[in-house]
C-alpha cells in the first residue's frame, strides 16, 4: 500500500508531522496490525543498517521520535483489537540517570507490540516490583550505563527469589557494562545487547 510505503521513509527519516498527519489519515480505514507492522519493520532496516555501522545513534533517535509520537495515536486501537503481545515493565536502574538506550529498547518493543512500561530513570527495585505487579507484567527489563549501578540489576533478581516470586517474572538485563556472563552471573533470564536484539529475543519466545 503506497501510504505504508511512504509512512515508513517518514519513520526513518525523522519526520514526526508528516508520519502523524499520514496515521491519522489511514488509521480508520487500515487494519492497525499493518500499521504497527510497517513501523516494526522500518526500525528493524534501521537496526539491520545501525549493526553494520551504515546509521548511528541520532538516525536511530530521530525515528524513535516518529514512533513515540504515533503510539499514544495507535494505543487506543491497539488495546480494542487486543494486539499487545506481553506487558514489560521497563526502566534504568537506581543511581543511573541514562536513558538513550532504554528509550530505544522502549520504542522498539512498543512498535514489536508489547504494552510497555517505561518507569523512566533512576528506578528502585521497588518501584519495579510495585509496577510488575500492579501492570500484571511478565517481563521486567533493566538497563543500566554505569558499573557501579550493575549490582542493582542483581538485587533486584535477590528480591525477587526472597519473596518466592521469581518464576513469575521473566527477567533481561542490558546496558553497556553488562553481558551476556553477568546476565548469568545474577540468574537474570536474558541479556540483550541491543534493542534489536531484545526485541527478537521476546518474539522468539512468544
């Protein structure tokens, strides 16, 4: 469909006016599904061509913008026709105020179809356990930048074997200081080094 066409060279090349203008004017009359899909696949070519380091961050910014601003657009369809995949609850650990990455992962999944709670910044582990359990989440994903924040990440995980609600919550780690080893260090269920990568990581557990 031409409009899908030209709504995802608005996603990649930043421009939020026109890609709002252009859902707003095909949102009633287009299955949301293929809406959500042309944005899904438009942020994984911008994945693709960020790996082999043809893109950097600020191309990847600059589209994550577009897709923030058409969810809260395509939200209220979403939830009608029941399209979220699972609910995460998503946040930087305590102590760490960086959020770049997290925004990504952020966008990245919302546009993949899962509910996404992005607590923001500096979260405590009980603010993420208040919201896995008030949002009913399945998912907790934390994100640190910093290596003296890492060990959050794993009290966290100590938290959640102390109140025997482990198996409830199916924990991914990521940040620049983590692995794939620390991630198996601290009993966390996954790493993902990118947003990219998380995201197939959940589908392909789906």
């Amino acid at each position: 469909m031409e409009e899908l066409k030209e709504l995802s060279e608005f996603i990649k090349s930043g421009e939020v006016e026109k890609s709002v203008d252009l859902v707003r004017g095909i949102i009633d009359k287009l299955d949301t599904k293929k809406i959500v899909n042309c944005m899904t696949e438009s942020m994984r070519e911008l994945g693709d061509r960020f790996e082999k380091k043809q893109i950097f961050i600020p191309e990847l910014l600059v589209a994550s913008d577009v897709i923030t601003e058409l969810m809260p657009i395509l939200e209220p369809y979403i939830q009608k026709k029941k399209m979220h995949k699972k609910t995460i609850v998503l946040g930087t650990v305590e102590g760490d105020m960086h959020e770049i990455g997290k925004n990504i992962v952020s966008v990245v999944l919302k546009a993949e179809g899962y509910n996404v709670i992005d607590l923001g910044t500096d979260v405590s582990s009980n603010t993420f356990l208040q919201a896995a359990s008030d949002e009913d989440a399945e998912i907790v994903g934390l994100s640190t930048l910093m290596t003296t924040t890492m060990f959050i990440q794993r009290d966290l995980i100590v938290r959640l074997n102390e109140m025997n609600i482990r198996s409830n919550y199916f924990v991914i780690i990521g940040g620049a200081p983590t692995s794939q080893k620390w991630a198996d260090k601290i009993g966390a269920d996954a790493y993902g080094e990118d947003a990219f990568s998380t995201a197939k990581y959940l589908n392909d557990m789906q």
